[in-house]
C-alpha cells in the first residue's frame, strides 16, 4: 500500500456533563474517533485538561499505525520541543514490533505542532489516594497486596470497551475488596475492520494509552498517585535487529516510565506515576505470590482469558501458550507440582512434551526469537529452572533435570542492579527486591 504522507492530531474534546473525553484523529480525508468514559469522574478537575491531551497524544497510536505515515502533526496542542521528542520516542520504540511484521521503517518520523506548554491549571491529588491499574494476573495482585496497607485509600483501576468484563479481572478484583475506577473506552470501530480496510495490523504499546487514562482517572477522582506493576525485565528487548532492538513490553519499560513522569509533570500536576515492582525480578515476585493463598488459586495471566470475541475466551488458563508456561515456570520453585497441576487444570505447561521447544526458547537455549509476549527475560527464567530443580518434588522429572544441566553450563548471573528510586516519599520501598 501507498503510505499517506500525514498523520493529524485533531484535538480533544471533554464534555464534563457527560463524563467523556473524545479524541479525533485524520489520515487525509479518514477521521478516526475514539470516547472514553469516566462515570465516578469530574472532568472539570483542575489538570483534566493536561491529562485528557496527554491521553489523545498517546491514544492516537492506534490510528496512526493503519497506514504509518512518517509525518505527525499534533494539531492544536501545543508542546515544547523535549515532549514532541519523547512522543515520537513513544511512536518508535512503543512500534517497534509492529514495525518489525510489517517491514517497515519509522526512524524517518517527524512531529511538528504548535510552541506550547501544558494547560495552567495544575492537579493537585492527595498522594495518599492511590490508582492501581489492576490485570488480574500476578503482577498487579502482588502490587496490591504490598502497598495497599501503606496507602490511605487505594482502588483498582480497570479499562474495558463497553458492556465488557473479563473474569480473569473481575474474580480477583472482587477478592482485594477494594472499588474499581472503570473507564470505558470506546475504539472507533474502522480499526477493529483493519483487514477488510487495508489497514497495517500490530501490536501497539497499549500500556502507554492504559497509563494515560489512569492519569487522567487519578485527576477525575483526586487522587494524586498511580501505581502500576512493571517489573525489572519489561524493560529488556525481546529482539535484537539491523534497525535496533525491539521490545514488546516497551511501554512497561523503564524509559517510559520516565519518558510519561516528565509529560505528567509537563502538562498535568502533582500527580505521581511509578511502578511498585520496577526493581523486581519476576522470580522474586512470585515468590511473594506463593504466599498469598487467597489469590493463589483465582489469579490470571493467560492471554486467552482476553480474548475480545466472547466465543474464543477461557475462563481458565490454556496450559499451552508461551506465558502460560513462563508463569509455571517461575512459580515452580516455590509452589509444589500438584498446586499447579491444580492451577492449570491437571495439565502442568512444565511437565508437557510438546512445549520442551518452547521452553528452550525461554531458558535460551535456542536460536529462535524470544516470544513477542509478556514474558520475563532469559537469565530470570534459566534461574527459575535451576531453582525448580532443586527441590524435592521434582527430583524424578529427568527431562527437567537435563535441561537444567544445559543451562547451568551457560547461566552466568549478571551482578544486582542499581535500584531505580522512582517510588514516592510518601510510600516505603517495596519488600524482597531481587
């Protein structure tokens, strides 16, 4: 296809009474359209409007990549020079797997818009009111199981489409007993018909637009904190190529993570953006999970759970993708076999022949690419194997133990980390960092 030579930003439009923000986007003659519902929030907050411009910068990615043009123009909003830089960071780096399927190049994109700063009526959220952005899965459970009891208020936070929920989210969240800020958002409907269009089809750094609408949640309901569940390895790539690296979880990164605190602060308030588990393995936060028995057994992570056709959802864990087993796997050194035998359904992922290639992949020992999932790095899941190994209940699974010989020959743990210290003041550091 022809690629159209000029991605516009519309604008934004907040209607207090109705509780929405709409965003409007163009690709020559082609409006994009796209409402988000806040029902427990006043949009006529101080730093709403920040917040809801922030939203429609990022949001317009998924517009933007039907035909990927090289030029974005942000139309009426004005930025300053260092934002248009970190927004085309985001179109970039948060497409580059997107990129990558479908050969195509964007280090030429420009942004151009007006010279302006952020609206002048600031946020000022109470900090001790705390926004979790909450999935269901092991991430955001342990999230809230350590930092709620620190918080004077805390909810989850919750985006769907209209009229949908998911039991992967809704058991759980029924669990943690807190209330759920929900936003509904409403995609305009061309880009759910993309292939019938012609459209470019990928993944978009959707953590990025989730983050946004958190925000601007927090500000709706004067709260002054948003605490997501990021962890240590979402800021690795999952694969390296000719054009750099590309990494799938870009948006939980930690160059995001930075790249949204300046945007907030820029344009929205005192409103505190981190994630909880940014210093964490994912080894070391399912070992905190494995003590909490009330969600050990109701927790999620299993993309299948979300399918968008109602039809093709499970309400259990399909035992066979590739974060289905990397889930087994670093929960494996610290859950007994026949828990997780019971978690996923009598059929284990570890202990399944036909996901061995897969398990490789994981434990790099292969020469094929990381899968493009949500999955932690390879050093993270070569220590998880080696730590299953060692117990007891799994001393006769002979095809684990060869495994665990091949990686023990390569595995060459890399030193700590110096911890990022982006969590605020008014919260303790998180227990067990590893």
């Amino acid at each position: 296809m022809t690629r159209p030579a000029r991605f516009e930003v519309l604008g934004v439009e907040i209607d207090v009474a109705a509780k929405t923000v709409t965003g409007r986007w163009a690709i020559g003659d082609e409006i994009f359209v796209e409402t988000a519902l806040i029902p427990e929030g006043d949009l006529s907050q101080p730093g709403v409007t920040g917040a809801a411009e922030l939203w429609c910068l990022l949001a317009g990615v998924s517009y933007f990549k039907t035909s990927a043009p090289l030029a974005i123009d942000l139309g009426p909003i004005g930025t300053a020079a260092h934002e248009r830089e970190l927004l085309r960071r985001f179109y970039i780096a948060g497409l580059g797997e997107f990129a990558l399927a479908n050969d195509v190049d964007l280090s030429g994109l420009i942004i151009t818009g007006p010279e302006g700063t952020g609206p002048t009526d600031r946020a000022h959220g109470d900090p001790g009111r705390v926004l979790i952005p909450f999935g269901g899965g092991l991430d955001s459970i342990v999230t809230v199981a350590e930092l709620v009891p620190q918080a004077d208020e805390a909810a989850l936070f919750v985006v769907e489409r209209p009229g949908a929920r998911f039991a992967a989210i809704e058991v759980p969240a029924a669990a943690t007993g807190l209330p759920v800020v929900r936003v509904e958002r409403l995609l305009d409907p061309k880009v759910l018909d993309s292939a019938q269009r012609g459209y470019l089809n990928g993944h978009v750094p959707v953590t990025g637009v989730i983050s946004a609408l958190a925000v601007l949640a927090a500000v709706a309901t004067g709260r002054g904190a948003v605490a997501m569940s990021n962890e240590r390895s979402a800021s690795s790539a999952t694969t390296q190529t000719p054009r750099g690296p590309v990494n799938h979880q870009w948006s939980k990164g930690l160059e995001f993570e930075r790249g949204l605190r300046t945007l907030i602060d820029a344009r929205v308030g005192d409103v505190a953006y981190f994630s909880w588990l940014r210093d964490r393995s994912e080894l070391s936060i399912a070992a905190v999970l494995a003590d909490l028995d009330e969600f050990l057994l109701l927790f999620r992570s299993c993309n299948r759970s979300f399918h968008q056709d109602p039809d093709r959802r499970l309400d259990t864990w399909c035992g066979v993708c590739d974060k289905c087993l990397f889930i087994d796997l670093v929960l494996a050194p610290f859950v007994p076999p026949e828990v997780l035998a019971h978690i996923f359904n009598g059929a284990e992922p570890l202990t399944q022949p036909a996901l061995a290639g897969q398990l490789r992949v994981l434990v790099g020992l292969s020469d094929e690419t990381r899968p493009f999932e949500c999955v932690g790095d390879e050093e993270e899941c070569r220590e998880a194997l080696l730590r299953t190994i060692e117990r007891p209940d799994r001393a006769d699974d002979t095809v684990l133990a060869e495994l665990a010989r091949e990686v023990a020959l390569v595995h060459q743990p890399s030193p700590a980390p110096e911890p990022v210290a982006m969590i605020p003041e008014r919260y303790a550091p998180p227990t067990g960092l590893g």
